[in-house]
C-alpha cells in the first residue's frame, strides 16, 4: 500500500433513501427505536404531512437517481393501503428512481392482509422483509408479537401471490429459554417457505427497555452468550445446506438476493433519510433527526427541519468505519478504501493487525482483508482490536 497517497478518490456513485414510519401496535419489550403506539388517525395524517415536506427537502438537494428505497419502523405496514399508495406517489414524484431499484418495505404478518400485498406490489414496492422473529408461539409471546407462526406462513404466501419476488423473513435467535432445538425448528421451518433472504439476528438487550429491567429485576434471565453461539453455528450450518450464502454476519441470501440497500450503506455508500430518528450519510457528512415522534412534527411543521444533531467524518473516521463494517462482509475489506480516503495502513490499523494475520484470525492478500470463517462469531471483537 502506497502511503504517498493522499488524494481521497471519488465517492461511489450509489445513493439509497431511508424513509422512517414510527407507527406500531405495541412496543416489543427489547425494543428500542423510535416508535409510536397507538397513535391516533390525525397525528398520524400529522407526520405524513411532515414526512412528505421533509422529502420535498430532501429531493431539491439532490440530482442522482435513487437506486434504493427502504420503508422502515416501527411499522410501516400500520398505515392503511391508501396511505401508503399515496406516499409512493410522493416518492416516485419528487425523486427520480432508477428503472432497476430496488424498493423495500418492512411489515409485520398481522398488518399484511392479501389485499394490501396485492396493492404495495402494484404501487412499485418490490421487496418485502416480514418480520417473523420465531415460529414458535411461545416464543413469539415472549417478544411481545403479535402474530402466529400459522400467521406468518399464509402471509409469506399471499405475498408470493401477490407477486413479491425478494422476501426477507427476520428472525431474532438467543432469547431467554428458547432452546437450541427450538431454534433448528424455526430454520426449518422457515427454509420450507423458500424465502430469498434471511436475516438472523442475536438479541441484544438494549438499556431501559423491558427485557433490561426484568434481567435486572430477576423475572427474566439474561441472554445465555454459549448458547446463543451455539445457535448462530446452527445457522450456519443449516443454511448453508439449503443453499443459502452467508455475505454479512447476520444475513444470508439466495443467488443475486443480497439487500442492496444494506450492502451499499455496508460498503460505505451515501443514502437520504426521512423522518423520526432516520440518519442519513453523504459523502462523510452525517446527520440525524429527533426521535420523538410528537418533536420531530412539531419541528417540520415550525421550522422546516427536525434535524437534531450532524458530523463530518475525518478521513480516518470513515476508514475505520468501513473496517468495522467490511469485516462484517464475506467479501472483507477491499484495501483500495484506503487510497479511497488517501490513508495508509498505518494511519488506520494498529500493530495488531500483522499479529492477527500471523494468528490466521486473519485474512490478506493484495486486495482483501477478511475474517477467518472459523472466527466468523467473534468478528467485531477482532476488528475493534486491529483499530486505532
């Protein structure tokens, strides 16, 4: 690696859009994102309103063609069909979308009766990620959802009537007394709807929320890390099996079914972002809005921008990003970031990284530097040791 260079190279040419629906039912007891219950029909036709100015903000600050779209929450689906139709038609309006784009919308099966997949499918939404998290209802009950496992499957298959090509099922594994049998059901069961993507997610118990203060409180145990290791390599393994690649840590794909909305923010690409608690990236400028639901109307309505706070990334910040998230990637992190952002080695990786390839934690050749797959569940913990 050069370390004269010092002229960064020119940003990718990829720009997504994050658009954030905070409306939910419920709220999941490990849940921790900026949502709101049980909101009433005239705030909610409130933040639409919002939503859409924000939008309209966002679109006259730039002329690139979107090339992907993800709807997000909360809930999404919690908006009726004519609300949801209508907010395409705000997007499709306001920006211009590429011809091959890939446009996601995020949806629980309770909120996802046939006619509304048929209608999301025929105003242009093509991917659909269903949040199953478990098909065992026991299971189910203990992270506060909604549905059934019977539930998920007519919707997974309403959706392919309705003509959803792309289909994640999310699924949450090391919830306390799921077994690891428990969890191989889940995969199989899952795997029998032949969904393209699968996103397999550890629980994480975030602070202040239900499940924090029931550990803390002794009604509930915390999260077992053996046997919640023991369940990502039963992952692996099965869905590797029923031909499925691992290209991130917690997702998996069918040939040509990666998320790229998510692949893109992964390899550092720029991406808009709407409404409450949405961040947005671009070109190393970060920013982020309030997270209030209530604020952030009160905010666009007033003054035009709910934005609560930005960054400008350094050089260095941005590489060593990149490391955190490229390692995280099956394809690794591709050295020519570094040129990207006019860093050496040096200036982004500490004396550890010589020592972790020795170790074969790690691997490099000219144009890569990957995980081991053996060391694939301890990914983060390597890439935070060879950072600065």
């Amino acid at each position: 690696m050069n370390s004269e260079l010092r002229t960064p190279n020119p940003e990718p040419k990829t720009l997504g859009l994050y658009i954030h629906i905070p409306f939910c039912a419920r709220r999941c007891p490990y849940c921790d994102f900026a949502i709101s219950v049980g909101a009433k029909d005239d705030f909610k036709e409130r933040y639409l309103a919002a939503l859409k100015r924000e939008l309209e903000i966002r679109a006259k600050s730039t002329f690139e063609e979107i090339q992907t779209i993800n709807l997000g929450g909360g809930t999404p689906t919690a908006l009726s069909i004519f609300q949801l139709q209508d907010l395409m038609k705000t997007i499709r309006r306001l920006f211009s979308i590429a011809d091959d784009a890939e446009i996601s919308i995020e949806g629980n099966p309770e909120f996802l009766e046939a006619e509304k997949l048929q209608a999301l499918r025929e105003a242009g939404w093509n991917r659909l990620s269903l949040g199953a998290q478990s098909f065992d209802a026991a299971i189910l009950k203990k992270l506060g959802r909604a549905h059934s496992p019977l539930q998920i499957e007519s919707t997974f298959r309403n959706a392919r009537n309705a003509g959803f090509e792309n289909i994640n099922l999310d699924l949450i594994y090391g919830v306390p007394g799921q077994t690891l049998d428990n969890w191989k059901s889940t995969l199989e069961r899952a795997a029998q709807l032949e969904p393209n993507h699968l996103s397999c997610y550890a629980l994480t118990i975030e602070p202040q929320t239900p499940f924090a203060n029931w550990i803390e409180q002794g009604r509930m145990p915390d999260v077992d890390d053996d046997m919640a290791t023991q369940m990502m390599d039963a992952a692996a393994s099965f869905l590797h099996a029923c031909g499925f690649s691992r290209y991130e840590v917690s997702n998996w794909t069918t040939p040509g079914f990666e998320c790229r909305h998510n692949l893109a923010i992964w390899r550092g690409g720029n991406y808009l972002a709407a409404g409450c608690g949405a961040h947005g990236h671009l070109n190393g400028r970060r920013w982020w809005n309030e997270r209030n639901t209530s604020k952030y109307v009160t905010m666009m309505e007033q003054q035009n921008t709910a934005q609560a706070g930005e960054e400008q990334l350094t050089a260095s910040q941005r590489a060593q990003e990149l490391a955190l998230l490229g390692l995280r990637l099956q394809e690794g992190f591709r050295w020519e970031n570094l040129n990207r952002f006019g860093l050496s080695k040096n200036q982004v990786f500490n004396n550890s990284l010589s020592d972790l390839i020795s170790e074969k934690l790690l691997l490099s050749n000219e144009s890569t530097l990957q995980i081991h797959p053996s060391h694939i569940n301890v990914t983060d913990a390597i890439a935070r040791k060879i950072l600065y």
